[in-house]
C-alpha cells in the first residue's frame, strides 16, 4: 500500500471544510485526493479551495474511484449510515461523523458492512485524541482523585435557523445527536466502562420539533454517574468536571479547543472550597482533528486494530436510543 492514505471527502460539508481537510492534508501519514458534492460547482470550489485534485458532482462517483483509500462522511445524520455502508461495500475505508447512524440498529448495519469488506470504520470523536483528555483519563486511573465518582457535562450552542441541519427532526437533527453524544461518549471513555441505565428530560422546539434542550443521568457499574445537558437555544459555554472522593478535575474548553491556542486542565485536591488547592496544566496547541486521522491512517497502513472500532459506536448508539426511550416512558431505561 501506498506510504499514505488516499482521502475522499463526501460533501463539502462546513465541519469538513474548517476542520477535517485541513487536518488531513496536514497529517503525515494522508493525502487528500478527491471531494465531492450533489451540487458538481460546490464541489469544484471546494477542490480549488484546497487544491484537491480531483472534485465529483455526485458521491457514487467517488466512491467508484479506485485511487481512494479511505473516505470521510460529514453528510447530514441521516446520511451517515447508508454512505458508509455504500463506502464499505465499495471497498473504502470510512471515517464517519458522529453519531454514526440514527440508532443502534443502523450502527450494526454499519458493523455487518464492515465484516463484508473486510475494511475499518470508526466514529469520528475527535476529543478522545486530544491531549487534555488523554491526560485527563490517565489522572483518574492514577488514583489521584481517588474514587471517581461522578463527571458533570454541560454542552451547549444558540442556534435558531430553520433551515439548519441541526434544527431538522426528521434527518438527526437535535441537542442530544449533535453534542450530547460527546457526553456520553467521553464519560464512557474516563470510565472505561458502558452505562447500565439512563433516564433522560427533553424540552422540544414546538415548531421545528428537535430536542432544543435535552439533560441525562447515566448509572455506570460500581455506583459511578454521569449527568450532562446539552442545547442547541442557550448560549454557547462548555465544562466538564470530573469529581472523585480525594479531588476534582476540570476540562475547561473539552470538545471545541482552538488548535491555535493553548488548553488546560484544572486539578483541585478539594481542601477548601476557594480553589486553595487548584494545580493547572497546559498543554501546547494540538489539532485533535490531525491526530484522529493519524491514527486512523495508521491502522489501514498497518494492518493493525482501532482502540474505539465500530463496536464501540454501536455502544454509543445504544445508549441514545434508551435515553430517547426515556423522553416517552419517563423512567429510567436500560441499556
């Protein structure tokens, strides 16, 4: 195989184009080789915009091509378990936005496509490759918290355009699939550990009927607790704090950072409740971004196997659907 992967993008989605390409063209181990639209002119303006060789005016096309290794899936939430499928069976590669389907049953689809291919795909939750959280996992394992008990995760956005992906119910749109699945996602990863049960409380936008504000307790193994609220009407803050029995630990800026700036984690041994005790460490500008596709491009060059494979989305997705269950049962719903 080549010393880098080949890269198709599928769209020229807005996460893409700020984020993804140019994290992919800058990565050692990638090349961007292709992109493509339904629309052949937005296609073409994103290839100049990048100097992507090759732009498609429509996905099949790409995904006929045969000097394309692995293919990125920003599409609208809908889109992203049939695309990857169609992917899969065409013999690529597939990094694919989160969630990675609709709800856990399109997620094993996605699993089934891979064990035809015999490819790798992965849900692109780029915060697991950030140092901050890297970091901030290997503090809870060391013991210095003590017994970890509880993370407390606050998500949220303003945005009210109808017109919005993320304001359209009937193709994913909502809070909890556009950044409550970082919450979830992230306290499995400090935990190392799945959920057992969820509950979960919705507040919809009575016109364009997604999950404008949407807060859940998840029960972990060994009386551990998540409780996070995620919105797409408040206005734009991020935190997690991670609370043992010896000390507590904060992401101050957890799933957004700015590659070009610095990030910090905040560690509190507790002694009083002034922030005596605070430790900060900082951690140089890093692209998680860059260091997700790394890792992803590694695996394919080496054969080797993926520390979050699909089965881990899978997961993931179980947990939404039982916190969706919830909204209509109003009781706790077990994973």
């Amino acid at each position: 195989m080549a010393k880098k992967v080949r890269w198709g993008i599928l769209s020229t989605a807005k996460i893409g184009r700020e984020q993804v390409i140019p994290a992919l063209k800058n990565g050692d181990l990638m090349d961007v080789v292709a992109i493509a639209s339904r629309d052949g002119n937005r296609a073409q303006d994103a290839a100049a915009e990048f100097g992507i060789p090759k732009a498609y005016a429509s996905y099949e096309a790409l995904l006929a091509d045969p000097e394309i290794d692995a293919v990125y899936n920003p599409l609208p939430n809908h889109l992203h378990a049939p695309l990857t499928i169609k992917a899969l069976d065409a013999g690529k590669h597939v990094l694919c936005e989160k969630p990675i389907a609709l709800n856990a049953e399109e997620a094993k689809q996605i699993e089934a496509a891979q064990r035809r291919s015999g490819k790798i795909v992965a849900e692109a939750f780029m915060v697991r490759f950030h140092p901050q959280w890297q970091r901030a996992r290997e503090i809870v394992r060391s013991g210095r918290l003590g017994d970890v008990r509880v993370i407390h995760t606050f998500f949220s956005y303003h945005l009210v355009d109808p017109d919005n992906i993320r304001n359209q119910a009937d193709i994913g749109g909502g809070s909890l699939y556009d950044v409550g699945c970082y919450a979830v996602a992230t306290a499995r990863f400090i935990f190392g550990a799945d959920p057992e049960r969820v509950i979960g409380a919705f507040d919809r936008d009575p016109a364009m009927r997604t999950d404008r504000l949407a807060s859940g307790l998840a029960e972990f193994p060994s009386g551990r607790h998540l409780a996070f609220t995620c919105a797409t009407q408040l206005v734009p803050t991020q935190r997690v704090q991670i609370v043992g029995t010896k000390g507590r630990l904060e992401i101050q800026l957890p799933f957004n950072p700015r590659r070009d700036q610095p990030t910090r984690l905040v560690i509190d041994d507790g002694r009083d409740l002034i922030g005596s005790g605070e430790e900060t460490e900082e951690f140089p500008p890093s692209n998680q971004y860059q260091r997700q596709g790394d890792v992803f491009s590694r695996a394919i060059l080496e054969g080797s196997s993926l520390e979050f494979p699909v089965a881990d989305a899978i997961m993931n997705m179980r947990v939404l659907d039982a916190l969706f269950r919830s909204e209509t049962s109003r009781a706790w719903e077990t994973i």
